[in-house]
C-alpha cells in the first residue's frame, strides 16, 4: 500500500470528500473514467486518484474517498483514475 495516502489516512486527517478537499492537497471528487466504454463516472460525488504503487502487474492501488468515508483499493490500471503528485520533503 502507497505509504503516502496511507500515513495521512491513518493519521485520522481524511474520513470523507469534504477532508481530502479541505486539506493542504485538495483533493476533488473528480470520479473516474470508465475504460470500457470512455464516458466519466460519479464526478463530484467520489474521488480516485492512483498511487505510486502497484498491485501487480495488470493492478494499480488507488485511493478512494466519498462522503462517508475513505480506503485504498486495487484495480484494473486500464481505468482511467486522476493523478496526483506528492513531493518528497
């Protein structure tokens, strides 16, 4: 699991959208890209953003938050998902 999203979850700093939005990141509720077909998905209501770290080799890890909460899953890298930088300090 990417450390980054990981550190600031467990830190208690993100439960929901309105956190992820409000932090220093601003992380928005972007939705995703269904790869399938090409069309943008639950945008405004769910958030997904890849991480640096992958699964295997046909799976990336994502964070993903809406407004009841927020978790790391994996899935297919196909997908489309926003990205965001996280700089080493």
């Amino acid at each position: 699991m990417n450390m980054k999203w990981s550190n600031v979850m467990g830190n208690g700093e993100w439960d929901n959208y309105s956190d992820t939005y409000t932090s220093v990141l601003r992380l928005y509720a972007a939705g995703y890209l269904i790869y399938s077909v090409g069309t943008l998905n639950n945008r405004g209501s769910y958030g997904f953003y890849w991480s640096s770290s992958q699964y295997d080799s046909s799976y990336g890890q994502y964070l993903y938050f809406y407004s009841g909460n927020c978790y790391m899953y994996n899935y297919n890298k196909a997908s489309g998902r926003s990205v965001r930088y996280l700089r080493e300090l």
